[in-house]
C-alpha cells in the first residue's frame, strides 16, 4: 500500500512540475480560483498520464 501511496504521490508532483513548465507556453486564460478551467484540466491529465 505505502509504493502505491508514493507512486500516486510521485505522479502528483511530476504531472505539476511539467504542467507549470508548459503553461508558460501556452495561450491559456487567467486562472480563477475554485473554478475547473482549461488549466485544472490540463493538470488533471498531466498527473493521470504521469
């Protein structure tokens, strides 16, 4: 249980690393907090493919 719990955690921080040196790339608006946007959901897939 503990390798799954540190592969979700691996994924987590990966898929945010990668997503925050993309953004910087690409056309997407302001993010607004406690709304899903463009952003969130890029994110969420990120860290899924991670």
């Amino acid at each position: 249980m503990l390798v799954k719990l540190l592969q979700a955690l691996l994924a987590i921080v990966l898929g945010n690393l990668a997503y925050f040196l993309l953004v910087a790339h690409l056309p997407l608006p302001r993010h607004r907090p406690f709304q899903v946007d463009a952003g969130l959901l890029l994110d969420f897939f990120i860290c899924l493919g991670f």
